[in-house]
C-alpha cells in the first residue's frame, strides 16, 4: 500500500487523535478507551492488512482492485472502520462475485458498508438513535451502554484501536446492507420497465468542488481524489417520483410490473400525440415533441407509485394517502384499499417499503388525464377586444353577496370573475386553453348572473345570455355551437350541446402538453365566446368564472 500522503495528513490526524482522548473520557467507570495510540506510524490499511483475524476482509477488499483501497486509506481523511472478523462471512462468494464483474457493486454494498468519515469511539453511553453516515450513504446505528457496544446490530468485540489516520473496531458479524427503494428497483427484473425508464434521467459529472486537488500537470489540474456526483431530475417531489434515493425520508411505494406498464403506456400513448410540424411553441423542433411523446406517457404512469409516510400526517382520513408527486394542486388522494389489493411483492428497505402491484390500481383520470380550468379573470390566457364596451374584474365575497341575493350561499372559484359588457354590440371574449391532451372533453362555461350581489329579484325578470362558442386548434376550426343559454338565476355551469340537444363533445387530434412556462401565445387551442345582441330576449354581457374541460372516456 502506497503511503506517499502520510505527510498531508499527519496534522489534521494528530489533532483528531487529541480532540478524542480528550472528549472520549466519560464520568463512568465503565468507560474504556485507548489512552495510547497503538499504531501511531501506521494507516489503517496498514494495520488490517497486518491484523490474522481481518484477512478475510482485506482479501475482499483487494480484490475490488489498489485503487479501491487507496480511495478509501490513502488520502487525506480520517475514517472509523467496523471491520467483520474471519469466519463471519463468505468471503469466496463475495470475491466470486468482485469476479464475475461486480466490483462496484460488492465495494459499496460490504466495503463501504463499514466506513464512515471521523472518528466514532465506543465510548460511553451511546443512545439507540445515535446514527452514523456511512461511505454508502446508508445510516447505521451505533450504540452501547459504556461496557457493550453493536454496530448495525453486530456486537464489538475489540474496540478504539487508534491508528495513524483514523478509529478501527472489530465486529463479529458483518453489517447488513439494507437497499434503498432507489436501488431495489434495479433488482426485480418484473419491473425493470419502470427502473429502466427512471434510470435513464441518471447524469454522472466529475464534482471539482468534492474532490482533492493535486498538482497542476501540463498546464492541466489534477486530481488526488476525483468525486463524481449522479443526479437525477426524475428523483423530486414536484415534477418526478419523490427522493425515493435519499436515506433520511420514509416512502411506501407501489410499483407496477412490466405487464401492467406495457397495459397503461399503451393508453398513456393515445392521449399524448404531438402535432410534429405546428408552428406554436417556436423553441420546440419536431425532435424535441417527439422526444416528449415518449417522456409524458411514461412519467404519468409512475409519478404517483410513491407516498411520503411523513406527509400522511397531513391528510384526515386514515383510508386515504397522499402521494409524494406535488405537481398537481391540491394533490389527489388515493384509497389505501385499492392500493393495496393489487400488492403481490412486499419488502421492507431501508428508507420504506418496496411493493409490487400487478394490476392497475386507477385509470387515467386519476393518474393523467385532469378536468382542465381556465380562469376567467386570468389575462394570461384571455384575449378580449372589448369593442368600445367595458371589461372588468369583480371580486365576490360572503361579505359583499347581500344576505337577501338568491347567491348568498355561493362561492366563485378564487373568488373573482371576468366581466364584459357592450351597449352597441356583442361582447367577444377569447381564451387559450392550456395542457389539453389528444383526448376528448365535454367543455362547461361557468357563468355568474349579473344581480350576483344585488338583493332578491323576480327571477321572471331576469334575462340569460345567449351564446356562441368556437373551438380552434392550429387556427383551424373543429367544433361551432349556438344558442346556448345559461340559466340567470344561479351561477351555472352551462355545459355546452349539439343542435339536437346532446352533449358537446371536443376531441383534439394532438396534446398541448407543455410545461407551465409557456406563454399564451403558446399554446394552439382557442375557445372564443361570443353573445347574442338583442336586449329584449337576453343579457349582452358576458360574466365568466371558469372554463371546464372535462375528460371522458376515449371516442371510437
């Protein structure tokens, strides 16, 4: 073993060594340390490779290959390592296994099982909750009562050997690796649709700001240690899965097997056709639409197959759960029956419990396919040539509906509506309709009365707007209706019809699935209002709290 670095970190090891005979010392007397440093001119490899009894994990260790050993030994840190005795392991089937080409699996599920940054002596009482950060990431307890002491459930029996950089302890029996969800994906090949669509976002990059520098070579830095980091921009809680990597949250996640995937992505794939050649977004090529095509209909299926246990404090029912996905709001909850019926592979890891379903637990109204509401006050999305009338916003409120209006019960989504009126012609309102899918709708105008605050009327003197209604998609014209009147004595949700009075029903041949981001100008499908002008029979103006889009089974 290459030794060249004992002379970078003799200081800072001296110094730990000082800090820990001066803090390990307790009021007890069962209390034991090391006063002394045993080995003080030897590294921790250096030791273990010297120490009969931990043969069998330096052999494992060797055979991952030098690099791995000096990545851990030789470098300018200070480590406590849990070393397994001989015998309390197999350490032919884990080197077999090194062999076979696994190297990278084996170093960081044993070897880096039993590492962790600093030094942890065995010292005093050390609580139930007292938890190490291991090389791995995982989290290990390590406790005792100042006499025994386990670590990962694994008994001392030799501990606070003190060595040149670092702690080492002896266990009888090796540390369990306990995988994360992240990892176990990978590991049922009954589900490796869904592992290998989320391992594919994986992104590998050398991290200058984690590694050690070295001298700088022909004009090129080097590096004494070089860190890579992986991120993953599916492994989030508002536009991916949840942080099902991390070690420090809870989840309960419900995966689908790769029949049950290929079942869903074959609907999914309907419902997310992207018109290749339209001219709206500018920034997104034929490739690029393309490329989203295949992306949505996937992540629609998993973005709800993971629940935070910590939030399932927040939600009222214990019949229900709420998922760790947050791009929706408010958040859909799920029934924990129907979840749960479909479960034929249960395992606990260590950061929550790993299930596999094998049959769909929802359909797509509840995983993709959401009622699509377009504000009526919302001037992001509205174009409203005014035609020398007036349009304004009007706030509502339980405090300004007189107690005596036929309304003082109603509540108007975020509690403001659009209005428009005209005295010489009719009022015409535009809006853009954002995210639809290539999918049908039945479309809902939801329409306030014009005495909303005022106090009791005649309801026979009360006149409805009568209106007319345009939907486009790329500026082509797909479906007309007239003659559609609202009810004046409530706020109506005014679902439109056909001339022979069945229900209007919108079917976009391509999704407009794109992120929020976008602007109006954006997006491709229009709704145009336009109302009556003829005073004795109706009200010209027109007053808008929502536009619904609402999804229905797909049309043969």
């Amino acid at each position: 073993m290459n030794t060249i670095f004992k002379h970078k970190i003799l200081t800072g090891a001296m110094l730990i060594g000082a800090l820990f005979l001066t803090t390990s010392c307790e009021d007890s007397d069962e209390s034991v340390v090391t006063p002394e440093t045993p080995y003080a001119d030897k590294t921790l490899y250096e030791v273990i490779n010297a120490d009969p009894e931990l043969s069998d994990f330096v052999e494992v260790l060797n055979s991952c290959g030098s690099e791995c050993a000096d990545s851990l030994f030789n470098c300018s840190r200070v480590y406590t390592l849990w070393a397994p005795t001989n015998g309390t392991f197999n350490k032919d089937s884990i080197i077999a296994e090194v062999q076979a080409g696994n190297r990278g699996h084996v170093f960081r599920t044993f070897i880096m099982a039993h590492i962790a940054n600093h030094l942890n002596p065995a010292n005093g009482k050390l609580d139930e909750d007292n938890k190490i950060l291991l090389l791995n990431s995982k989290v290990a307890v390590f406790s005792g009562d100042g006499v025994n002491y386990t670590f990962a459930n694994s008994e001392l029996v030799e501990r606070n050997i003190r060595v040149w950089n670092g702690l080492l302890h002896k266990i009888g029996t090796p540390a369990e690796y306990r995988y994360s969800i992240w990892e176990f994906l990978k590991l049922d090949a009954r589900i490796d649709s869904v592992s290998n669509f989320l391992y594919s976002y994986n992104v590998t990059e050398f991290d200058p700001g984690k590694s050690i520098i070295g001298p700088i070579k022909d004009g090129v830095q080097t590096y004494l240690d070089s860190v890579y980091t992986t991120t993953n921009a599916l492994l989030n809680s508002y536009s991916g899965v949840g942080n099902i990597d991390l070690e420090d949250s809870l989840y309960v996640v419900y995966v689908p097997t790769n029949d049950v995937w290929n079942q869903m992505l074959a609907q999914a794939q309907k419902h997310f056709k992207y018109n290749l050649t339209a001219a709206k977004p500018v920034s997104m090529d034929s490739a690029y639409r393309d490329s989203l095509s295949n992306f949505y209909p996937r992540l629609n299926i998993v973005k709800y197959m993971a629940f935070s246990e910590y939030e399932q404090r927040y939600v009222n029912s214990p019949d229900s759960i709420v998922p760790a996905n947050r791009d929706h709001y408010p958040r859909p909850l799920f029934a924990r029956e129907q979840l749960e019926k479909n479960v034929v592979f249960t395992k606990e890891l260590s950061n929550g419990i790993f299930k596999i379903i094998d049959q769909p637990s929802y359909n797509m109204f509840d995983l993709w396919h959401d009622t699509i509401k377009v504000q009526g006050e919302d001037d992001a999305m509205r174009e409203s040539p005014s035609q020398g009338g007036i349009d304004y916003i009007i706030g509502v409120n339980q405090n300004n509906i007189n107690k005596d209006s036929l309304l003082k019960d109603t509540k108007l989504a975020g509690g403001t509506y659009f209005a428009s009126e005209s005295s010489a012609s009719a009022v015409i309102v535009k809006y853009k309709v954002p995210r639809v899918l290539s999918a049908s709708y039945k479309v809902a105008i939801v329409v306030v009365p014009k005495h909303i605050t005022n106090s009791a009327v005649d309801p026979a003197e009360l006149k409805p707007t009568c209106f007319g209604i345009q939907v486009f998609q790329n500026s082509k014209l797909l479906y007309t209706v007239s003659d559609q009147l609202n009810d004046p004595t409530r706020v109506d949700t005014l679902y439109l019809t056909k001339s022979d009075g069945s229900p209007l029903v919108v079917t976009f041949p391509y999704c407009e699935y794109f992120t929020n981001t976008y602007s109006r100008d954006d997006f491709n499908v229009e709704f145009t209002i336009t109302s009556k002008r003829n005073p004795k029979k109706y009200d010209p103006s027109v007053r808008i709290d929502e536009i619904l889009f609402v999804p229905v089974s797909d049309q043969e």
